[in-house]
C-alpha cells in the first residue's frame, strides 16, 4: 500500500476518534461508524487515481495522433516509443493499493459482508444451490429466506444462551481427576484483553485471504494495526465484561454451498459470518 495512502486513512482515523471518541459514544457503534469512514477515504483516493488515469491516457492518445497526422517519425516508431509510457498511465495510481480497494463499488452498499460482496470477489467461485433442509423433529424447510433464517436464529440462540448450572460437570471434572491450572496459570487467562493481545492476533492475520466478515482484508488491519487495536481491545474487553452483544452485532450472512463431485453434507455447506 502507497505510503501516502496509509497516511491519509491515518489521518482520518486520528481526525475521526478526536471528534468522536467520549465516553458517552456506544463501542460497538464508534466501531462500525469509523469503518464507514475509512471507505469513504477509499471510495475518494480510487476517485482520484481513477481521474488522474483517464487524464493520462488522453494525453498519450493525444500525442500519438498527432505524431502520426505530421508524419515525423514512421507509425510502428511511434508506437514502440510510447508503449512504456501508455502502460504506466494504465497503471498510474494503482502502485501498492490492491485492486479489491480501487473497486470502491463494493464497499459502498453495507457495512455487512454480503452474498454479493464474497461472490464477486472471489476469483474463482463454485457454487451449488442448496434446495432443502430438514429441522429435528420438523418439515423439510425448502425456501432460501426461511433456510438462511433457521441458521441465523440458531447462531443468535448459541451465542445468547446463558451459562448453565455447572455443578454436575465440576463434579463430574473433580471425580475424574482431570489436570489443573496453577493459579498463576489462570490469572493470565482471566486478566482482560491486553493490547499486545490485539495486535498480536492482527498480525497472525494472512494477507492475502478472503475478506474479514466487515468487509476488509488481512492486509488492510496490518497496515492499520495501530490504529485498530486500541479501539478493538476496549471492544472486547467491553464485550468481556457485559458477557453479551447489541444483537445487531450478532447478525450474520449466512451462505448456502456446495461443492462439485461432492455430496452437500451439513459439513461443507455452510458458511456462517458473524459481524463483528
């Protein structure tokens, strides 16, 4: 990614937080609002390279026929001499910014990682239509509406449910003489998300992977790790404390799938994409 680029989106994340991070802002909306930001920038910088593109090429075009209409130099001469520079005006602006980020059509319509986002930026994408499922104890559900929505409804009662009473499984655990942590072993794990934390989760991230559920790529939380990570650490130590989500954040796009020569087991069908 162009260094000006990183630093321009840098910019509006600082001008961003200043104007908008109090302590009566809601974390999960400053989260999804300052996202929205950040495509903004991008939809305006793919603008300008876009524009600057155009203007490069009339240029080149411009000086091709008018070297030809005067006769200087022979057509085939003219052409071999300005080729290097008809290609970099193809390219300009496009030096170190993925192609996923010039097609600012697509982060323009949700800030919800969607069907059509995951289809069209996939290079190569087989699909295979799922035509029925069948609930325990219950009809066969054929409609694509009602079949993303009994995954959906599932996944918001998995991540809701309330802890169950767990003394018949500690006593189950305390008769079976399982191993333990030392307590020195357990405060770590029972200690809020630290920072290092955050970013070190980040940089574990591949770049060149599909889309994160919001729509952005590995690559795009490095180059903007330092950023993200304070915002995302007091989200999820937020999140630790209240022990539940707004359930907005708990939505999802749910994709129905198979695969060529295989049979659509449950195992392979389903991709669940919660939100956040």
């Amino acid at each position: 990614m162009r260094p000006e680029v990183v630093s321009q989106i840098s910019k509006a994340i600082s001008t961003y937080l200043k104007c908008n991070d109090t302590a009566d802002t809601p974390l999960p909306l400053l989260w999804d609002a300052l996202k929205e930001v950040m495509r903004g920038e991008f939809i305006g910088i793919s603008a300008a390279d876009n524009e600057l593109r155009r203007e490069k090429r009339a240029q080149l075009q411009q000086q091709v026929t008018e070297l030809n209409t005067r006769g200087r130099v022979p057509e085939g001469l003219v052409k071999t001499q300005l080729r290097p520079a008809t290609t970099c005006g193809d390219r300009l602006g496009q030096g170190g910014i993925p192609a996923l980020l010039l097609r600012h059509s697509y982060y323009v319509g949700s800030n919800r990682c969607s069907h059509l986002l995951a289809n069209r930026l996939r290079a190569q994408h087989k699909r295979a239509e799922v035509t029925s499922i069948r609930l325990p104890g219950g009809p066969a559900v054929t409609s694509d509406a009602r079949i993303i929505s009994t995954f959906r409804h599932f996944y918001r009662d998995l991540y809701s449910a309330q802890q169950a009473d767990l003394g018949p499984s500690l006593h189950y655990l305390e008769q079976a003489h399982t191993a333990k942590l030392m307590p020195e072993e357990a405060s770590p794990l029972e200690a809020p998300i630290s920072l290092a934390e955050v970013i070190s989760a980040i940089a574990w991230l591949e770049a060149l992977k599909s889309l994160r559920p919001d729509g952005f790529s590995g690559a795009f939380y490095k180059a903007f790790c330092y950023s993200f990570a304070p915002i995302l650490t007091r989200l999820f130590n937020n999140i630790r404390e209240l022990g539940n989500m707004p359930p907005s954040m708990l939505d999802m796009a749910v994709e129905c799938k198979g695969y060529p020569k295989e049979k659509l087991r449950g195992a392979n069908i389903i991709t669940a994409v919660p939100s956040i």
